[in-house]
C-alpha cells in the first residue's frame, strides 16, 4: 500500500475537501501534476456535469495537522501522490516543501513533524 487511504471518486473528494475547509485543525492542497494537466481534456463527472481539466491532473493532497496543542506552531505533515503514474517524479518532495512555506508564512509554523512508513522510505 503506497498511500495511506483508499481512492475517492471526485464527488468524495469535494466532501472532503469541503469538511476540511472548515475544521481549523487541518490544512489540505490538492498536488496537481502538471504533465496530466498538459495532456488533459474536460470529461464528465460522476453526476454528468463539465469537469475542468485541473481536476483530471489531480495526483493526490498535501496536508497540515495542527493537532498539538503543547506547542502550536507545531504541526504534522503528510503527503499522497495516489496516482501511480505521478510518482517517483518529486511531486511529493515540491508539495511538502511548498505547504511547510505556507505554513510558516501564514500560519507562523516553526516546526513539523512526519510519519513515514518503513516501505515508503
């Protein structure tokens, strides 16, 4: 298993999306892969409607826990590229590198802290 959840269907997707948008403990980005995003056309989604071809590049999520409450400007980060074919590309590497900014730019994080599994080393 190389990601640390199951695949969503882009209705779930947005659910999930949305639920974290509004619970102040986490910060999530969709990584998109920008060679899908070159080669991608708009298709329909789910429930029949025009899919922009950004949500076709989607290659998985990055995320911020600030779920410390001894220190909080701690946080846990973790990062999926769930679609095989974007990885082992440094999706993975610009995504976190990008959120750790963001979160000390905006949301003054000084530390953080990641969970690897010993096969995804």
């Amino acid at each position: 298993e190389m990601t640390g959840s199951e695949p969503l269907s882009l209705s779930e997707e947005y659910e999930m999306q949305r639920s974290w948008r509004e619970d102040p403990e986490k910060c999530t980005f969709i990584v998109l892969d920008s060679h899908r995003l070159a080669t991608a056309g708009n298709f329909m989604d789910e429930a029949g409607a025009d899919t922009a071809k950004g949500c076709s590049a989607m290659a998985g999520d990055v995320n911020l826990y600030l779920n410390d409450m001894d220190d909080p400007s701690c946080a846990e980060i973790e990062v999926m590229v769930a679609e095989e074919l974007s990885r082992r590309r440094g999706l993975a590497s610009e995504a976190v590198l990008l959120m750790m900014r963001y979160g000390i730019d905006e949301l003054r994080l000084r530390r953080f802290v990641a969970k690897i599994k010993d096969h995804n080393l």
